[in-house]
C-alpha cells in the first residue's frame, strides 16, 4: 500500500472520530450546566402580601411552562402521542440526547417549584402504556401525575392562603367532547383528594372571583383548574372562556420581544379573545375577562439557523437561563405584565442572574400597587 493511499485512509479515519465524537457530544444528556436555587422559601407570598378583594385574574404570578418534566432522561420512554416525527423511530434513537436537550424545560418537581413562588402550571398528560398511569409528557414520559397531584394537595393543606392554576393544556389521546375521557381525569383529581381546594362556581363568573373567594379569606389553600373537556363540571373551568395563552414560537429574542408587545397591544384594545389555542371554540370572550398568560419561551426551529443556535446554547435550559434574565430588564416589560400578568417561563425555578427573586420581587410589587 503506497503513502498516499495511506494519508487518504488516515483522514478518512480522522474525520470518522471528529463526527463520532462531535455525535456524542451532541447526545450527551446533560440538559443543564449549573442550577442556582434561591436562598428565599416564597411558600407564602401570596398570603403575605394579596388583598382579600383582588381579582384573581389580575393576579401577577410566576409559572412554570411544560411543568413536571423534571424527571425525563435518556431512559424515559417516548411519547409517540406529543413526539414529533424524527423523535421516534431510528432516528429518534440516534438524536435522543439532544431532543431530549430541547424538551426538558424544568429541573425541579412539584415541591420545589412551590416553594419557589410558582403558582401556574401549564399541564401535558399522556398515558404510560407500561406503567398504565397517566403521566406529564413532553415528547418523553416524566412524572407520575398521581404522584404529583398529591404532593400539591400537600402544600395546600399546609398553606392556606394561597392559590394555583392548573392549566391542562394538552392531554394527548382523549376525546374532549367524551364525558368518559373527562371523568377519568377528574377521577384522578379525586382520588388525589386535591378536589377539596378546587374551587368553581356558578354564582360568580371567573372575571369577579376575588382572592379571598378562592381562598376562603386566606383560611384554606386553593386550585383553579382549567380544562378542555366539553362536558360541564363542578371543578373544571372552561378552558375556551377562561384563558389568553398565545406562543411566540420562536428562537429569536427580538421576535419574542415584538409578538410580546403586539400580544399586549391586541389585549389591551379588546381585540384579543380567549381559548385561542382552541381550533374551534364557541367559548370565546374578551380576554381581559379571564387569565392572560405571558408565554415568555424559546422554540427551536427546524431551520439549519436553528439547529446550529441549539447546538451552539446546548439545551433549552441553558437557553432559557439566560432568556429570563435579559427578559424582565426590557423597558417594555412592565407594560407587558400590567396585559399578562402571569408570567410563563422555562427554567422558571432558576435563580441564575438573580431571576427569581428579581422576579418575585417585581410580582409582589406589582400586585401590591
């Protein structure tokens, strides 16, 4: 074999190990570098500082975006329901260390987020085939949903005065309109014992509960629970006629700046109506009359732009550390809380430039003036 034959193979090796390595690097499943945790417990914020007669959709809080998929790693299981295409299969498999980057969009569980002052929490269900539980999902199985609607009725119990959302978003496979599919979710609710704190209605609309409804005068813990079902429910508000929540869908922090503002301008004209992620929904009221949420998150795009900025931030995570902080430094950003006063993050727990007591701080702030 000659020496040229022999530098080709070389370089053919070279360049085999630098894209098996940069493969590999690509798919190591660390989703986040170093977490910063805040040195504050805000288990009571809300009871410290509201007023019994506040509207509760007035209510500046801190929320938690595809929350509970803290516990997804390389062995959690796919979701083929919310998965896209490329995430299952063969391919899924050889990119399931850097998909797994992009989805996982908190670290901490239940307890913790809790602690951390969040009180909004934007719920994904999907049925675990094996373990034949209902889990929350985002691409990749995480928590038991059990699990985690009884450590909430926990904190409840033992913080009355303060109140939370659970916005059930997406619960893939089930039919809205069918009243089986929305008892079997309440059922997991009720066996959870959390339904004792939710409360619902018919007296007052969603627009005029005061925080001291909903929390009895600070004496009981409580829950708002949205929800999709079509099927009426003494513990479930309609989704449709109950939240604003519209998603930026970009990577691009100057975009997301721009769509903020155009989302508080619509709201603030009356333009803007809720359940706007409904395809179809007969529900539909002036926004200012329910929740308006704040989706502050990045998406990464399917672009080759895209997955180069991915790959170059690492994780959603990574990202979103960074995102929150220079994210409540805009100018604009008062303006966009007074509109959407709940304020969805990824990475909501995270403490790094001093996002979360900045935020907290801004939140109580805001709602005491």
């Amino acid at each position: 074999m000659n020496k040229t034959v022999m530098k080709i193979l070389r370089l053919i090796l070279l360049i085999f190990v630098i894209v098996l390595v940069f493969a590999l690097t690509l798919n190591l499943p660390i989703t986040n570098l170093v977490h910063r945790e805040t040195k504050n417990d805000y288990s009571n914020w809300m009871s410290e500082t509201l007023s019994l007669e506040q509207k509760i959709i007035d209510v500046a809080m801190l929320g938690a975006h595809d929350a509970f998929t803290n516990d997804m790693s390389l062995f959690s299981r796919t979701d083929l329901l919310s998965a896209d295409s490329i995430q299952t299969g063969l391919t899924g498999t050889l990119i399931k260390g850097f998909s797994l980057k992009q989805s996982k969009t908190q670290v901490s569980d239940v307890n913790t987020l809790l602690e951390a002052g969040v009180r909004y929490f934007d719920v994904r269900l999907s049925y675990h085939p094996t373990k034949e539980k209902w889990y929350t999902s985002h691409t990749y199985f995480s928590s038991d949903f059990t699990s985690v609607l009884s450590n909430t009725e926990e904190f409840l119990a033992d913080n009355p005065g303060e109140f939370i959302i659970f916005d059930l978003q997406h619960i893939y496979g089930v039919d809205y309109d069918d009243a089986d599919d929305m008892a079997e979710i309440l059922g997991l609710f009720d066996t959870s014992g959390i339904l004792e704190h939710a409360y619902w209605t018919e007296d007052k609309t969603l627009a005029d509960l005061t925080y001291g409804d909903v929390t009895e005068n600070k004496t009981v813990g409580g829950i708002i629970i949205l929800s999709k079902f079509t099927s009426l429910s003494s513990y479930f508000w309609q989704y449709g006629s109950s939240v604003r929540s519209a998603w930026p869908n970009s990577d691009s922090e100057t975009d997301i700046y721009d769509f903020l503002n155009a989302e508080a301008e619509a709201i603030e004209s009356g333009d803007a109506l809720t359940g706007n992620q409904m395809a179809n929904n007969p529900y539909a009221v002036d926004s200012r009359q329910g929740f308006r949420v704040m989706q502050a998150v990045m998406k990464m795009q399917m672009s080759g732009k895209g997955i180069v900025d991915a790959i170059r931030t690492w994780s959603l995570l990574e990202r979103a550390k960074d995102f929150n902080a220079n994210l409540i430094d805009q100018s604009d950003f008062p303006d966009w809380l007074s509109m959407m006063p709940i304020l969805m993050v990824d990475y909501s727990d995270s403490n790094a430039d001093e996002f979360l007591d900045e935020i907290m701080e801004i939140i109580i702030n805001f709602n005491q003036n």
